[in-house]
C-alpha cells in the first residue's frame, strides 16, 4: 500500500515538473488518490474561496455533483473536513444520521462510504479531498491514514505550484509596469518638446487630459506616441 501511495506521489510529482495549469494538476490529484488509496473508486477536490465552496477538480461527473448536493445543503463530509480541519471517515448509514439530504443523494448514486481530508496550501487556497466509494463497510481506518500521507505530501507540492505560479504572475505585472512606464515617458517627452516645458509638468499635463477624458494614463500616453510616430501616408 506504502508503494501505492510513493507511486501516485512519485506520478504526481512528474506532471508538477511538466504542467504549470493549477487546474490540471487538482485532476491529477483526483486521478492518483485513486491509486494511492484502497478502495477509492472516485474522488473529488473541493476548494472553498472567499468562503464558498466549488469542485476545482473530479474524476467522475456523478460524485462531483455528490458535491454540489453538499454546497447546496450547506452540510456534509466534504464540508466538515474543509471547515473543520479534521478528517473525516464515514459510511452510508452514519451520514445519514449526520446529513440526511447528502445522505439521500449518495444512496441514489450508488455511494456507500465517505472519506475526506481537509486540504490547505495557503491562505488563499483551502478545501477536501474527497473520496468516494460502492461499498457501504466504510473506509478503513488504515485508508484514513493513506489519505492522511497522500494529502500531506500534496499540500506540499501544491504550494511549490502556487509559489511558482505567483511568481509568474508578479514578473508579467512587473514587464507590465515597466512597458507602461516606458510609454509614459515617451508622451512625458513629446509633450515637453511640444509645449517647452519641464518633466513634472508635462506628467500633470497627461494626468489631467486623462482625467479629462476619463482614460487610463497608459493608454492615453500610447495614443500619443502613436500619432506621433505613424508613418504618413
């Protein structure tokens, strides 16, 4: 079982190498905790944001929308785990003592064991891994403990994700910036041959003319440079 879960994590890792879609890696999460976990026959992600939950990723169209039965019910396995942090490992019978319109869904599926682990990469990013299974025995206390290492070690990559994505992020904001800033300089620059004055006073010049117009300095600037410098038919 121990090689299962270094296998899935060890898959895991080589789409981390490889696949820069957050998206794209939930799925993979999904698809391996799966393999890593006996008895799992689906499995979902749930992410809360802003204090409201989505299934980010599924690998298997019915269970995610087990999900949804939760969100809407505002009750379930999938939601203790990500509100409260603890684990959580039940059967049919036990949920419907617990949630009895999640309950009643499941059993229509097909469902008859629960398993989910709250997952928490960052301050932004929190939620479950769900897993879902036919039998109505309940997850092992063994697979709780499976889930329990998978997830660890998920957490981990996914932040390793995050951070680099983030990281992506802040350096196309600061080529943004540095773009915007090159035009602005430029119209700074024609507006100061044009009317004969100095830098801070051609900047108030474009400030106020975007006020005016109700514009944004970038773009204002970046139609003046453009008359400016189109060649004449």
């Amino acid at each position: 079982m121990l090689e299962d879960v270094t296998g899935a994590l060890e898959t895991l890792a080589d789409v981390l190498s490889r696949e820069n879609e957050f998206g794209t890696l939930l799925h993979e999460v999904c698809e391996q905790v799966v393999r890593a976990v006996p008895g799992v026959e689906a499995a979902t992600v749930a992410l809360l944001e802003d204090g409201t939950p989505r299934t980010a990723a599924s690998t298997d169209q019915e269970v995610a929308g087990l999900d949804e039965e939760q969100y809407s019910a505002a009750e379930g396995p999938c939601l203790e785990a990500a509100h409260s942090g603890k684990l959580v490992r039940v059967s049919l019978a036990e949920a419907q003592a617990q949630w009895p319109s999640f309950a009643k869904a499941a059993h229509e599926a097909g469902i008859g064991s629960f398993l989910s682990a709250p997952l928490m990469v960052d301050r932004q990013v929190s939620g479950a891994i769900n897993c879902y299974s036919s039998q109505h025995h309940g997850f092992r206390e063994l697979d709780a403990r499976l889930l329990e290492l998978y997830t660890a070690a998920v957490e981990a990559a996914l932040r390793s994700a995050r951070r680099f994505h983030q990281a992506l992020e802040l350096a196309e904001q600061l080529r943004a910036a540095l773009r915007s800033r090159a035009v602005i300089d430029q119209a700074k620059g024609i507006v100061m041959a044009v009317r004969h004055i100095d830098a801070d006073q051609a900047f108030t010049v474009l400030v106020e003319q975007s006020q005016q117009e109700n514009t944004k300095l970038r773009d204002l600037a970046k139609r003046l440079v453009a008359g400016v410098t189109a060649t004449p038919r």
